[in-house]
C-alpha cells in the first residue's frame, strides 16, 4: 500500500523539459516543494524547482543528493539506470518503482511483455549479432525499419530498409549494439491513451490522438477521431497492460492504427509526457495531478471526456501567425513557457472537432489533417 504523504513534503523529479516544469507547477499547486535534477542550468524544469540540481540522470552521486533532499521521488526521464535508482531510495520513496521503467527501456523486453499480455504488435525480429540481419529482415519483409534495442538512442539510430541493397549500409552499426528489425507501416494514425494507477484502482482517461509530420509533432486531438469500438479496445489494453506490471502513477501508451483499421500497440512510457497536455481542459484534471495523487497516497478522482479540443506546440517559426491570432482568438487558450524549450508555447482551442479544425485551417498557417 502507498504510504500517504501530506502537502508540505518534499517531491524530488528526475529529468527536465516541459513534463517535469509542468509536473513541478501542479506539486506547488498540491502543497509540496520540489527538488528538480535536470541536464543544464537553463532547463525549463528548473524553474519550477525549490531546489535546483544540475546533474545527469544516469549519475549516482546526482541521484543520491536528490534522494537525500527528498520525501518521494518520481522520475520523468526514460534514460535513468532503474536498478540504481531502487538501490539509492527506500520502498517510500519510491512507489512507482522501476520493473516498468527497465522493460520499457529495452525494446525487446517491451515487445515480450506485450506478447505475454496477447495484444498486437507488428511483426519484429533480433538482430543481435551483424550475422543476423539478413535472417530477421526475410522474417519480417520489406519495408521494415531497425531499430537499436535499448531506447533512448535517437532517432538518427533508427534506420529504414526497403531492399537489400539498404542491409550493406548498416553493417557498421550493427558491430556497436543489438538491434531490432521491424514492420513499417505508411501513414498510420498514432493514438496516446494514459492511465493512472494506484493500488486500488486504474483510471483510463480517453484517447488522444497525434498528429506528426516526419515524426515533429503538428497537434494533438480528443478525443481520437475513431470508432467506439476502438476507442473501447484501447481502453482495455490500457487496463491490461495497468495490470501486468508493478507500477504507481501514471504511464503512457501509444498505438498504431493502419488504413485498415487494425490497431497495434507500438510502445509503452513510465511517465506522462505532453501529448497529456490537452486533457486537463477536457477531462477538468492534468495527467500529472493524477501521477501525483497516485503517487502520494491520495485516492483517483473519476475520470471523463467533458469537451473536446485540440492542442497545437508553438515553435519559435510560429511567432507571426501567433500574434496574429492572440488579437482576434479571444476563445483560445495561449500558454507561454520559459525559455529553455524546443516549444516556445501552445495553444488549445475547445469544443466541436469539426468547427475547431475549420477554425484552424482559415488561418492559413496551422493545419489539422482531414481523418478519412
């Protein structure tokens, strides 16, 4: 059973960016300090930090002087060492623990996991010696992408093959570290659907759909322009996923869904992120509030859609056009973060899906793509 922590402890966050600047706003607004390690002094997180550290999530001094600065300790970068992290903090400190955090980093082990739960993925092989590609690539077929095993590598590790010719141009990274082959899909729609969990309960919140162009992201959408029955499946591999594993708090999962209509469950993230982000105006509470009622004890609220809207990340280029529209959008909802971001900001625009991407699209700047 999670211990109950009451406002006025001490919440220690690994990792910087907008989640953990978000995630230190809302334990303010909860009634605790926070103790926020983070890459760079110039970190956006921060600035939301009590007390800041500047250190590296994968450094065990780092990790210990946030441990010894903290009541509970919650992490929002998907690089830390797990096993060090649960060597360095008590069983209080830590509720979210880390068997989720080490499956997810391996891409193998998180398709295993998956397999174990029978859900559906796309076909997938090892490539874990320069001998094996050939095999793994026959296995799979053409097209299909190779990706390195342990996450967090970039995408420049992450390499398209759509013959054999490609195979000779990747040898050499296959002598650095162990791989896997995978199915590509053209154009899926990309779903995130979140969840939080405690010791008692799981509360799915409804399905977010992203869209990206060459893997930047344009908007994030909810509810998913899909059916019910979609809809509903995501849900129940959600709470079956929230199942399986030894976990508190809130965790992400992304999907794929092909022209066909067939879904596949692509990855799983220990933490919110911002794909979140637009949920707080349409369900009345932020994923990280939820993380952080699991996480100190405090019983899940009962979670619904209770408007629709879109969310669009504001970059620097964007600058014009959202000036522009600040002067005669007086419904949409600006957000302007620090410096110290690739998004300079975002805007949600509430309401009717169908009016709200009109609305967008007269600007002539944004875009939100037509769902067939």
């Amino acid at each position: 059973m999670t211990q109950f922590v009451k406002p006025g402890a001490t919440l220690g966050i690994i990792g910087g960016g907008i989640s953990s600047y978000l995630l230190g706003m809302t334990a303010h607004q909860m009634g605790l300090k926070t103790v926020i390690l983070a890459a760079s002094q110039t970190n956006i997180a921060l600035s939301m930090a009590d007390i800041p550290l500047v250190g590296a999530a994968t450094s065990g001094a780092d990790l210990v002087q946030l441990a010894e600065l903290s009541t509970i300790v919650t992490y929002l970068d998907e690089n830390v060492d797990g096993d060090q992290l649960q060597s360095l903090t008590n069983t209080n400190q830590l509720p979210s623990k880390t068997e989720l955090l080490t499956i997810t980093q391996d891409r193998y082990l998180e398709r295993v996991m998956f397999e174990d739960a029978n859900l559906n993925i796309l076909p997938y092989a090892q490539v874990l010696t320069p001998g094996d590609i050939e095999s793994a690539v026959e296995a799979v077929g053409f097209p299909c992408i190779l990706k390195p095993m342990q996450k967090g590598l970039g995408v420049d590790q992450q390499i398209k093959l759509t013959q054999m010719s490609d195979i000779d141009s990747v040898r050499q990274l296959l002598q650095a570290r162990p791989y896997i082959v995978e199915a590509w899909l053209d154009h899926p729609l990309q779903l995130t659907v979140y969840a939080a969990k405690n010791q008692d309960s799981v509360r799915v919140l409804p399905v977010v759909e992203m869209q990206k162009h060459h893997q930047h992201l344009q908007a994030d959408i909810v509810p998913a322009r899909v059916s019910a029955d979609t809809a509903a499946e995501v849900a129940r591999i959600a709470t079956t996923l929230a199942g399986t594993v030894e976990y508190t708090g809130v965790f992400a999962l992304e999907l794929f869904v092909n022209q066909s209509g067939t879904l596949y469950v692509n990855r799983m993230i220990p933490m919110p992120n911002m794909h979140a982000n637009i949920l707080e105006l349409a369900t009345g509470i932020s994923v990280y509030e939820l993380h952080l009622r699991a996480l100190l004890g405090w019983p899940l609220p009962e979670v619904g859609l209770q408007q629709a809207g879109i969310m669009i990340p504001l970059r620097q280029s964007d600058e014009a056009a959202v000036l522009t529209q600040i002067q005669i959008k007086p419904q949409w909802r600006f957000n302007f973060y620090p410096n110290g971001n690739h998004f300079v900001g975002d805007v949600k625009i509430m309401g009717e899906l169908p009016n709200i991407e009109r609305e967008i699209n007269a600007t002539g700047h944004f875009q939100i793509k037509e769902r067939k």
